[in-house]
C-alpha cells in the first residue's frame, strides 16, 4: 500500500491547500497594509486638527488675559498699549495690545490730523499738507455738475481707475519718499 495519509488523493491536489492558504495570507497582509496606512493617515489628520484646536485655545486664553488686565485697573490709569508673555501646557504666547484709540479713520479725521500722521510716518511738512489736501479731496464728493478735481488730478497722472471701479474700491500704496502713489489696485466684486 502507499503512505499513510496519501489515500485517495491524486499527485496534481496534493500542493492545492498550500496554495490556497499561500492566498489567505496574502489577502490578510495586503489588509493589514491597508489599515496601517489608514491609521497613519488618521494620526495625522487628528494632529493637525488638535494644532489648530490648540492654537486657538491659546488665542482664546490670550484675549481672556489681556481683558482681565485691562479690568483690574480703573479707566484712568488703564494703559493705552501693553505686552506680556504667559506659558500654557507646552507653548509659549506672547501678547501685545494697542488701545483702539490711537487709530486714525481716514474718513472723519482734520486735514491737521492727517498732516501729522504724514510728518510721523517720515514725509516732510510741506508734503504732508500735500497728501492730507488729497486725502480731503478724494473723500469729499464733488458737488452735481462741478468738475471733479480730485478725479482730474490723478488722470492727469495717470492714475484713473479702471472702468467698473468707484474711487472708492480702488486702493492706493504710498510711501513717504514719493510724492506720488506707487501703484493701484482695483477692487472687483
């Protein structure tokens, strides 16, 4: 008789189960493949996610410090600007604040006002009347049927704003040196 074990069995179905079994591996270490790269992507997503989480309890905790500054004092000696630093689990935040009074709004301001602001940025006094006189101009609408002189100004320099633009969505850049504005941009909407 033949060797135990092999009865009934052709010499081709011998190496079937090995074969069959080589194949489950394969499709259980191609799964695992696949759900490691799926847990790594997923650690990665949850920590920027918990970066930006904390970044902006910091933020928060920055804000909540700065108000409760400002609180302990009276408004009279309440400091206009200020800085401090704090530490919050592992990060280091510094803060600073500037009271909201020392901005200049640009539609309501004197032309005093807006000289000044001209001669601290670095212009000279002559040239700092010049720019506030255009700011004025430029903010002041022209009375109906009057020629718009502002608008004149700035074609003849060469600076018109593109057609769709109000004067109003059209932003200039300006630099102490230059009596002039150094480029525009036109807002579209």
């Amino acid at each position: 008789m033949g060797a135990p074990g092999n009865s009934g069995r052709s010499p081709a179905d011998r190496g079937f189960v090995i074969v069959a079994v080589l194949w489950i591996l394969l499709a259980l270490s191609s799964l695992a493949v696949i759900f490691s790269a799926y847990l790594a992507a997923s650690a990665r997503a949850l920590a920027a996610s918990d970066v930006s989480l904390q970044t902006e309890a910091l933020v928060s905790a920055g804000l909540e410090l700065t108000a409760y500054q400002l609180t302990l004092t009276d408004e009279k000696t309440r400091p206009q600007h200020g800085a401090f630093q704090f530490g919050l689990d592992d990060a280091s935040v510094g803060v600073s604040f500037t009271s909201e009074a020392g901005r200049v709004d640009l539609n309501y301001a004197s032309k005093e006002m807006l000289a000044g602001l001209f001669v601290v940025l670095g212009a000279q006094k002559d040239a700092a009347s010049e720019y506030a006189d255009r700011i004025v101009g430029w903010r002041t609408r022209p009375t109906p049927g009057s020629e718009n002189v502002e608008a004149a100004r700035y074609n003849a320099l060469g600076y018109s704003p593109s057609r769709g633009c109000s004067p109003m969505s059209t932003s200039w850049r300006w630099s102490p040196a230059s009596p002039r504005p150094l480029s525009t941009a036109c807002c579209r909407s």
